[in-house]
C-alpha cells in the first residue's frame, strides 16, 4: 500500500468517527412550560462505563453569603476549591452520601481542594450561615452540563448507541440522582425534558 493510499484510509477513518459523534441538545422546563436554569444534564451510556476526565480544577466560591455558583457539576475525580471572598468567616460542610467533608471556620482560601470521587448530588451547607445552601452534582460519564437562563445544555460528540438521559434540579426531592429517561443517539438530537415538581 503506498503511502498517499495510507492517509487516504486514516482521513477516512478519522471522518467516520467525526460522522458517528453527535450532538444532544436538552431543554430542560417545569411542568408549567418554563425554562429552567440550574438544570444539571448527563448521559450515561447503558452499556460498558465511559470514564470521565477529572477537570483540571474548579471551584465553588462564597461571595453575599451565597455559594456561586449555586449549582455545580463536575466529573468523578475532581477536586473542587472552595474560596471564601466575604469579609466573615465560613465554615463548609456536606453530610452527602456522595460526600461528606467540612472546612471549618476560614477566610480567603482554604488549604486544599476536596477531591469528588463519587457520583451523586452533594449538598452543601454552612455551620455559621443556615441560609446558604448550595449542590455539586458528581457526574460519571464524559456528557453532562447545566442549563443557562436559556433552559438548555448542549452536548457534544457523543457516540452512537444507546443511553439513560438524567436530568436533575434543586427543586427535586432530596436524595434523588434526577428524572430518567432511555435515549437512542444515531445522530444530532434535540430532546425535551419537562421535569415534574419543578415550580420555577
């Protein structure tokens, strides 16, 4: 085989795989037909794992006595900061299931990150302030995101086959891990999901 027949055949090859990846795009609304922002989006393929890649760092500020962002997702394996921007001190904890951590009384930054190793919705709250409440949803799959003011995640170059769509917001009943759905991928996807209970 000549060398131009070669790269012929990997460009072929490459196009193929482009061609397969598709994009989903899910609009998430109430049951009154509202958009919802903070909607948290994953596709789980529902048959070998696709193991997510950690995110090289992320973090969860206090800033108005307010976790910002309120919601937040991220990867199996990521290790989340936790800055304090306010004048007074915090004190961070969950008592999740998916994890269970505090950082007690702090300013500025505190002196590590803390490492999300398992999925689920973690809860987050403060000793010293009742009223802050915040959520880091644990993804475990490549294909997550959380919707805007627009109620809408794009997800992109997700293979073909078949998966379990879970899709989760504050509003749900706690201990939850989101509404699921089955989804066949075979090529670009629009789907809407409209979640029961969520009011706004």
């Amino acid at each position: 085989m000549t060398g131009r027949a070669t790269l012929l055949l990997i460009a072929a090859a490459v196009l193929a795989d482009a061609a397969a990846a598709a994009s989903v795009r899910v609009t998430v609304l109430n049951p009154a037909g509202n958009l919802l922002s903070d909607a948290v989006v994953m596709l789980e393929p529902t048959g070998a794992r696709v193991a997510p890649k950690p995110l090289a760092s992320a973090e969860v500020g206090q800033q108005d006595k307010r976790f910002q962002p309120q919601v937040a997702v991220v990867p199996v394996g990521t290790r989340v900061d936790f800055p304090n921007r306010d004048t007074v001190r915090h004190h961070v904890y969950s008592v999740s299931e998916a994890k269970r951590f505090e950082i007690k009384l702090y300013v500025g930054r505190p002196e590590k990150p803390v490492l999300f190793d398992k999925p689920g919705v973690v809860v987050l709250g403060c000793n010293i302030h009742d009223s802050m409440l915040g959520w880091i949803v644990v993804a475990d799959t490549p294909w997550y995101g959380r919707s805007g003011a627009d109620g809408v995640v794009q997800l992109s170059e997700v293979p073909a086959g078949s998966y379990r769509l879970r899709t989760w917001h504050p509003v749900l009943p706690a201990g939850g891990f989101g509404v699921e759905q089955a989804l066949v991928v075979a090529g670009d996807a629009e789907v809407l999901v409209r979640l029961p209970g969520a009011a706004r």
